[in-house]
C-alpha cells in the first residue's frame, strides 16, 4: 500500500469512527458541514463570508448555499458591512446560539465517550499522534515551545527517533541507532544528576526535540543527542535546547562545552554557530553505513 493509500484508508477509518457520515449529524438537522459553519460563526462575535471561506477552504458557491440553508432556518444572519460595503458580515441568531450549545454539548459528550473506551496511555498516545498530524499539514506552528525533563518513554522516543530521522534523511543504518542507544543506556545507568541534565522540547503536548549535557571530565560537559523533528524546524527548538544545555553546563561550573557532529548536519551546524561554537577540528570516517567527516566544536565557557 502506498503513502496516498494509507492517508486515504485512515480518512476512511477516522470519519467512521468519529461518526461525521450521518446526515443527521450528532442526531440534529445539520449536516457535518452545516454544523462545522454554526461553529465558527456562533464562536467569534461577528466574522465575514470571506473569512469562513477562508479558514474553512470551502469553495465560494458551496458556502453560499451552506449560509442560505442557516439563514432559512434562522439560526444566522448576514448582512453588509456598514463600515465596507464589498463585505457580508455573518452572526449567529440567538437561535443559531442555541442551536450551537446542543452541537458542543453532544460533540463534547461523543467525543468523552470515545476517549473512556481506552487507558490514559492510549489517550495520550491518541493525543500525541493528532498533534503530530495537526503539525506536518501545517496548522499548529503556533503552539507554545517548551522544554522538560523526560517523562516516561521519553528515552525510548529519543532512541526511535534518532533512528528513524536519520535513515529517511541521511541514508544511515542501525549501526547509529545502536549507538544512540548506548549513549542513552550509559545515561540512565549512571549519571550525575548534579552535572548532567536532559532536555525534551514540546510543541503544545507533541515531543519535537532532545539534547543531553553530559560530563566529559570535571572541566569539560559534552552536547550530545540533538534531534529536532523535521516537521518542527523553523519553530526555534533546536536553539532552545542548545541555549538550555550551555546555561546548564555554565551553572555547574564547566569550562568548556564540546560536541561531535558531521558536516551534512547542516541545519544543527548553523545552531552551534550561533550558539557560540568554534569549529576545532575535522576528520574523515566510514560509519552508519556512510563517507562522513566528522567536526568537533567547542564552546568556551569562561567567557560571557
């Protein structure tokens, strides 16, 4: 089955599950589509046809017969815009506001049920993968970044995700998950929790990023592990994990910050150099299944 397969046979799946097939949808007179409409105009205090068209990514004529049907039915109103005369304004009636409250309240209970059928694990996880959908189409770019210790499974993810990211971008075999695998397994057996820290990076409740600091020696703290998710790349986590790592090892009295990277890295290269990092040496090497060259930057702490 190919990609476009998939995504199709999940829609289907989905639109199933969620019960939005019904013409009659959530046991009202409105159709998905019409209900969807309600929503938008009985949730903001006045909005535009242009607007909906807009947001909603409905074709003009469709849209025009959707908005015809509720203001049949009295639930919207529309009528020209005082301040621009080339704008229809669109409000919910007190009707149209009533309509929307047995929607929501249905919609809410639904969905409630749905969830009560499945553990907390598996409503995360169900959670987790909406956001990852929500992100690569392209709508949550504007969910709040933040860091936190790991949670359970997060050491898990870093290992899988190292993996996965790095084959489908670079080629690379499982000799470097393994790897990944080590450098985590080492950090959980045995670390200093008074010198050594971990860092995953949250877009909204969706994991997009990691970066370890672990010591090298008593005046040396290593970055290690960077990942920011490809769909996530713009939103600043790569250099929000790196700033945290720095101020970390600073705090805790190191020197000096080195990392390892490759030169096809160029995106987390472009993140050292602005962090601060100085290019220190280079060499070729045969390893993931590929011809690198392999950089090691440092980072002089002592300095402001």
């Amino acid at each position: 089955m190919d990609l476009a397969d998939q995504v199709r046979a999940f829609n289907r799946f989905y639109t199933s599950a969620i019960g939005v097939l019904a013409p009659d949808y959530l046991n009202t007179r409105w159709t998905v589509t019409e209900a969807r409409v309600l929503f938008e105009v009985a949730t903001r205090r006045e909005t535009t046809v242009v607007e909906l068209r807009r947001s909603l990514r409905l074709d003009r004529g469709h849209l025009s017969r959707v908005l015809a049907r509720l203001e049949n039915a009295g639930v919207v109103a529309r009528e020209r815009d005082p301040r621009d005369a080339r704008r229809q304004v669109v409000r919910a009636t007190g009707a149209g506001r009533r309509a929307f409250a047995v929607l929501d309240r249905r919609s809410a209970n639904a969905v409630a049920a749905l969830l009560a059928e499945h553990s907390r694990p598996e409503q995360e996880a169900l959670l987790a993968a909406m956001g990852t959908i929500r992100r690569v189409l392209g709508e949550a770019r504007d969910q709040p970044l933040t860091l936190a210790a790991p949670g359970p499974g997060d050491y898990g993810w870093v290992v899988e995700r190292h993996g996965a990211v790095y084959a489908a971008e670079y080629g690379w075999d499982a000799s470097f998950e393994a790897l990944v695998a080590r450098i985590v397994a080492d950090y959980l057996a045995d670390h200093d929790a008074e010198r050594e820290a971990v860092w995953i990076a949250h877009a909204g409740a969706e994991r997009v990023g990691s970066v370890f600091c672990v010591r090298k020696d008593d005046r040396t703290a290593q970055l290690r592990l960077l990942l920011v998710e490809p769909h996530a790349r713009g939103l600043g986590a790569g250099s929000a994990l790196v700033a945290a790592c720095v101020a970390f090892a600073r705090d805790r009295g190191y020197e000096r910050l080195v990392l390892w990277t490759n030169d096809v890295l160029t995106g987390a290269r472009r993140v050292y150099e602005r962090a601060g990092f100085a290019l220190a040496g280079e060499e070729r090497h045969e390893s993931f299944g590929a011809s690198l060259v392999g950089q090691h930057w440092t980072l002089d702490l002592t300095t402001p």
